[in-house]
C-alpha cells in the first residue's frame, strides 16, 4: 500500500496545519498519510552568510531517514529555503523520486508587511505542497492556465494558480499513482 510520510522540520507557527495538509494531500493522492517524527538536523542545512537553509542538504537527510515503506515523503518547514543557484525557493523536488519539500516561510502575508491571513498560508501550503509532490510523480511545470503545475516565481503567482492539476497533468499523476500499487 503507497503511503506518503509528512516530516514537519522545525516547523513552527504551520506546526498546526500538518494535520489538515495531510487530509487534503491524502484526497489528492488517494494515499493514506502518516506524520513521522523524523529527526532532521536543520544546522546543517544552514548557511550563516546567508541566513538561509539549504533545501538539497534537508532533502537528502528526508531521504537517509525514510523508511522502506515510505513510498513519498514531504518535508515540511517553516525556515527559509534555498538552493545553491536561486536566492530563494518555495520548495524543493526529485522529479520522479521520494523526496519533496516545501516552505511556508514565503507564503505568510506577514512577511510582506500585510496582516496575517491564515486561511490564505494554509491555501498556499496546499498548492506548493501539491505541485512539489506533483514533481515526485513525474511532472514537470505545465503551462495551461491554472493548473498546479504552474511554476511561481512569487506569491502573487501562488495565488493565482488552482490547487487542481490540469486534466493532463491529472492523468499522468493518476497513471503514476497505478504503478505505485493499490
Ligand atoms: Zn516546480
Ligand atoms: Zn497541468
């Protein structure tokens, strides 16, 4: 049976959303959800220059710890994340892997000078959860209007975006979920 294992990462103020996130991911994926207490080191991940976390550094720790029977596994974190060649990303992905990350750091109003908005963050942390795990079944960003697969450069973009997958998008996701058993 696939399961998709969530693993909150120091996750702070969206420590409360990990349980609703985990309801809508299990209807999108049609995969049943497990919160795992995973010990990731975060220090590890953290360049001082910066004042960031690198999100490759956190993915390949997700991975060293998941179990066998973890067919996906999310990261869920509320630090600020990059990789080495943009100055900041939403998430991260294996494209056809295990592994995915997301970050609810760029999607809180608060961090743009507007007032908290907690339906809007976790309505945000649904769609790039679902378009990093979308990248974990195969897909690559998609350009029809306002499928998931959408890629966001900023939050406006996010917000502008469905939290559904396009029908091609949705079929290839569908096709995958098959191969990975009932
Ligand atoms: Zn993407
Ligand atoms: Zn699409």
């Amino acid at each position: 049976m696939p399961v998709l294992q969530l693993v909150p990462i120091l996750s702070g103020p969206v420590g409360g959303l990990v349980e609703p996130l985990g309801r809508r991911l299990a209807t999108v994926f049609g995969m049943p959800v497990e919160v795992a207490a995973t010990p990731i080191d975060v220090e590890v991940a953290y360049d001082g220059v910066r004042g960031q976390y690198n999100s490759r550094s956190l993915l390949a720790q997700l991975l060293a710890h998941a179990p066998k029977a973890a067919t996906r596994i999310l990261g869920l974190t509320g630090v600020d994340l990059y990789v080495p060649v943009l100055t900041f990303v939403f998430g991260e992905a294996e494209l056809d892997g295990r592994a995915a990350l997301v970050s609810s750091f760029l999607l809180d109003n608060e961090l743009y000078g507007l007032p908290a908005d907690g339906a809007l963050l976790f309505e945000r942390l649904v769609k790039e959860a679902v378009h990093e795990l979308g990248h974990t079944f195969g897909l690559v960003h998609c350009h029809r209007d306002t499928c998931v697969m959408t890629s966001s450069t900023y939050v406006e973009g996010i917000d502008l975006k469905s939290v559904e997958f396009c029908d091609r998008c949705l079929r290839a996701v569908r096709q995958k979920r098959a191969r990975l058993g009932a």
